[in-house]
C-alpha cells in the first residue's frame, strides 16, 4: 500500500558552477516559515480551527503533500511537533534550499565541443538508424529559450513553470542555466548553426520544467511538483543539476516514484569539494545516477563533490553549449556534467527501451573509462563517461537492405553478335551482358546478392551478375539481397529477330484506377510486398519501368493478389509480367511467367 507523508518545503539551489560572488562557509539556515507535509494514504486534511488559524497559506503540492506557510510571529516548530503527534500525518519536513550547481564563465573564444569526442559521442551517432523509441527528457530547471535556433526544434509539449503558478505555460529562462543544461543534451544536429547536443541525431526531445526564477535558489515543494509532473508525462530520463547539502525524505519518495515508474534521474553531484564536501541532494538519494566533474586533462575538479554516492564523472570545464537570447556561451560546473550522462542515458533508452533505470546505470558504470589511481576513486565513482565504449558494448549493429538497384532494367542481346559488353572480357561465341547491382543504404550489413535467372536455358546468370544468352526468347534476372529484390528484362535475339511480348489474357482497355486481381491455385503470404515479383513496363521489351504501384494479397482471399496503381496508371500501353520470383505459403515458386497488355486511357 503506498504511504503518503507531510513534507517540508526545502529550498532548492541549480548548480550554475561559480555563481557566488564570494564563498559561503556557514550552513545555518533562515528560520522556517514554511513546511512540506505529506499525509497518509486516505488521510484527512481537515485540522482544528486554531491550528489552521496559525498558518498563512495551504497550497497542494501533489496528491498528498502540501506546503504550509506560517504566519508571522507564530512559533513554527511548535506547530511541526503538534502535527507530527497527528496520526494523519506521514512526514513534516522544512522547505529547505536547492541551488544551481554550476560555476559561470564568459571566455568568448571557447568555441570547440572538445568534450564529444572525449566521451565518443560520434561512435554512437552510427546507431542512430537502431534508433527504436523518441525518448524525452525532463529538464527541471530555470526554464529554455524557446525561440533558440538550436533548441525549438527539440522542445516537447507540456513544458510548465512551477516557480510561478500565475504563469504556468511560460517556461522563459530567466537566468539562462535550463537553456545552457538543455543545449547540452539535445541542441539540435546537423542544421549548419551554433552547437550540437549529445544526443546528435537522435530523436531526443527536452520537457522544461521550470522550478527557478530569476535567482539561482528554489524550494523543494516546486521540485517535487516538477518530478510528479515527469511521471504523468512519461518522460523517459529527469536531470536535475541542482542540489543542496540537506536531505528531504519528500523529495526522496518522489525521486524513487520516477524511478519506479522507469524513469532514469540524473544529477549534479555539487561544487563545494573545496568548501565542506558533504553529501550533496538529489545527487545522493539512492538509484539516482550523481555525476561528478573532469577537466580537459581527464583530472577532478577541484569544486567538485566527491563521496560514495558518485556514480561517475563526465567533462564539467569549458563546456560550450547554448545560452539565451539565441546565443551561446561557456558553463562550468557539475551542473553541466549531469545533462552529458543524462543525454547519453536517453541514447541508450532510445536504442533498448525495455532497458530500466536501474540496468541503465548499470551500463554507464560498466563502460566508463577507469580514471582513479589507488585511493582516489571517490573523486572518479566508476570512471568517465565513455558513448564509444556503450557502443561496443551493445549488439552489433544490424542495418537491414531497403532496396536493391541494377544497373539496367531491360537488356536485349543478340545471339548473331556475341559479346556486347565491354566489361566482360570472355571470348566465348555466346554473348555476354554484365549486370551491376547497389545495395540501399549503402552500409547495409549484409550486402551479399544472391542473382537468378527466370530461365537458365535462354539466358543463365552467374553470381557475379555476368549475363549469358543461349537461345531465343526473354527472362527475367532477379538480384536479391536479404528480402529486397530488383529485376531485369533480358530479351535475346538472333539478327534483331526474337522472342516477342505475348500477352496470355485479351489485351485490355482499363480505367487509370484498374485494380487487377490475379488469382492462384495455392495462398500467398499475407504479409508479404509482392511489387518487386511484378514486372510493368511501358515497353514490350521491358524498358521505361513503371514503379509506383502495389502488389498485395486480398487479406480476404490469401489467393488472390491485388494489383493497383499507388494514384492512377498512366496513359497508354503498359506491359504486365508475373514473375516466377512469386512464391506461396510453402516457398513454392511459380512454373511460368504470366503476362498481360493493357492500356489505360480512361479517367
């Protein structure tokens, strides 16, 4: 049975990197004034009049947390201890801080990505036809630049300001860190502007959450409002580059909901090493992936916060990206070491979708590149981020044959001449004609072609596609690479005299709609693409191709093969051949050709 508490608010800070003018060493915090309350399941939320008469405000969070603001001179903590005595109430907790986790910086001449190359992110982009699920990740932050060239093609629908309820639809990043975390994962590739996203040309959309205003400090009640809103949208990975050094039970159930609802969460493991290095939230909230940072010599940085919480480090220094204003700029700090493994978790989502959370993280440490030498490996967790090594580690890649394309689709050969082909060098009487097939795409995995003639005994082909005539008559030479076919007409000749198209139905007048219906004694297979079995033409001798039609089998009738234009046949003569290519349920090929002329000229 799921239980539901009472939280406390905490205030939340989005690592920016360095965005204090001057450190801060003291930890105490402001008085509490408010309260995040999570009440149990089913609970009631009604309360005497002089409790509630102490309280400013009661606004739901989610389904059963609510913040509590108390009123001026009220005694807060008089008030938790009486509502924790509450039966109804599950957990009460402060709204406590969050920060930015980034380090700010300006150097204009940082231009160059050097960390895509430093985690592999082009070995994966090869995959990217593998590509089997668009993956969506949750961005909760200071908001985007939704107008940004790099960016607007990559937002997904349902972005929602939680910093300010009045004006919930506008996700404008007012500080320009979201815009900066998002460009990091998903800045659009291959549209000849600005910068590229780890996730390349994969389909990887950003949700912005927004939970910051114009400050880099925020409240956990909008987190938590934020990560219940991931959940209901289905995203698929949250990052959060933000944190601060105290822990909030609420915050943690709804972190662990996410994640039970198969959700990767992501986060900034913090920039106060150098201060007090303590534990560092969400970063450090079990089954959350906590990222660390490394410089361009593979070395920790300083600021970085290093515990047994890490789970691995990725570039964190000079990382160009996008920033407001449709501009772009340079980001420091964990804040922007999080989104790199957060877009490389979603590459990974979006190549094995029945892939968890949990196996996710798994794979990332797996892969990572061992930095840390004895003693060190809290500053590394598992080692660096490293896309090349996933790659590997992942199936090999299989790109399948879309097509298959010869180099002529009709061919005539005359047995008076001999050899009419200058590519084929035998010197034999009989004639000789060279075929060339290219297999689509081009780095299909298996691009071995398999050729056939129709008839052996008037033209044969060998396996290197070399066209022998023998006597009179036309076949048809099919090259086959793993379910793609393409054919070509082969007519042979003696002295221009040979074998001529004769159709074996009444020549036909057809409507440019004619849908032929061919009907056999043994069933087709239902699901199978016939088209490249049927042979139509615009000339006798199987010149002028025609290619947009279909060739499926009646889904009423599996004997029966329907033939139709993809719009309308053209006006004019058309030459129709079943091939003997056709096969039935059992593989079985035809024992001869079929042919029909029709003619189309009737709207």
């Amino acid at each position: 049975m799921k239980k539901s508490s009472l939280v406390i608010l905490l205030l939340v800070s989005i690592f920016f990197g360095f965005i204090t003018s001057k450190p801060i060493h003291s930890h105490a915090q402001s008085p509490v004034t408010e309260w995040l309350v999570e009440y149990a399941e089913d609970a009631r939320m009604t309360f005497s009049e002089e409790l509630e008469g102490r309280v400013e405000v009661r606004k739901k969070i989610s389904s059963d947390v609510e913040l509590w603001s108390v009123k001026e001179g009220i005694d807060a903590e008089t008030l938790r201890r009486e509502l924790q005595e509450d039966p109804n109430v599950l957990l009460i907790e402060a709204n406590v801080e969050r920060h930015l986790a980034a380090e700010s910086s300006n150097d204009p001449y940082i231009v160059e990505q050097w960390w895509l190359p430093r985690v592999g992110a082009e070995t994966i982009w090869s995959r990217v036809s593998e590509q089997k699920k668009d993956v969506t990740v949750a961005v909760i932050d200071s908001g985007i630049d939704t107008q940004h060239v790099d960016l607007q093609k990559r937002i997904q629908l349902g972005g929602q300001n939680f910093y300010n309820d009045n004006d919930n639809g506008n996700v404008r990043d007012e500080t320009g860190h979201g815009t900066k975390v998002s460009g990091i994962i998903a800045a659009e590739y291959g549209n000849r502007e600005g910068v590229s996203g780890i996730a390349g040309p994969f389909d990887v959309k950003i949700l912005p959450l927004k939970v910051f205003g114009a400050s880099q400090t925020t409240k956990t009640s909008y987190i938590i409002a934020a990560i219940d809103h991931a959940v209901k949208l289905k995203a698929d990975v949250i990052n959060l580059s933000l944190g601060g050094p105290v822990k909030s039970d609420i915050e943690e159930r709804a972190i662990q909901r996410a994640i039970q609802a198969g959700i990767t969460v992501v986060a900034a493991a913090g920039n106060k090493a150098e201060e007090d290095n303590r534990p560092f939230y969400p970063a450090s909230y079990e089954h959350v992936i906590s990222v660390g940072s490394t410089d361009q010599r593979n070395q920790h940085v300083k600021s970085s916060n290093y515990n047994e919480n890490l789970t691995l480090v990725a570039p964190g220094t000079f990382i160009f990206t996008t920033t407001n204003e449709g501009d772009y700029g340079v980001g420091e700090g964990t804040s922007f070491s999080s989104p790199i493994v957060a877009g490389a978790a979603a590459i990974v989502k979006s190549l094995q979708p029945e892939k968890t959370p949990q196996e996710i993280k798994e794979i990332l440490q797996a892969t990572a590149t061992r930095l840390a030498e004895p003693g060190t490996s809290l500053y590394f967790g598992s080692g660096l981020l490293s896309l090349e090594r996933v790659h590997q580690m992942l199936p090999a890649q299989k790109i399948p044959v879309h097509s298959v394309e010869l180099s002529a689709e009709a061919v005539t050969m005359d047995l008076a001449i001999g050899v009419n082909s200058p590519s084929v060098t035998d010197t034999t009487p009989e004639p000789k004609f060279a075929l060339y097939a290219t297999v689509h795409p081009v780095n299909a995995t298996d691009q071995t072609v398999i050729w056939s003639s129709s008839d052996p005994s008037i033209a044969e082909v060998d396996q290197r596609g070399v066209v022998t005539a023998k006597k009179v008559g036309t076949v048809f030479v099919t090259a086959r690479a793993n379910g793609a076919a393409a054919i070509a007409t082969v007519n042979v000749v003696r002295n221009g005299v040979g074998y001529e198209f004769t159709s074996d139905f009444d020549n036909q007048k057809v409507l440019a709609t004619k849908v032929f219906t061919v009907i056999f004694t043994q069933p087709l297979s239902p699901l199978k693409d016939y088209s490249q079995d049927i042979v139509i033409s615009r000339e006798s001798d199987g010149g002028t191709r025609v290619l947009d039609f279909t060739a499926k089998v009646n889904p009423l009738n599996f004997r029966q093969l329907w033939i139709q234009p993809n719009t309308s046949w053209n006006e004019g003569s058309h030459y129709l051949t079943v091939t003997k290519n056709v096969q039935n349920t059992h593989l079985l090929t035809l024992h001869k050709e079929s042919r029909m002329m029709f003619y189309s000229g009737y709207k």
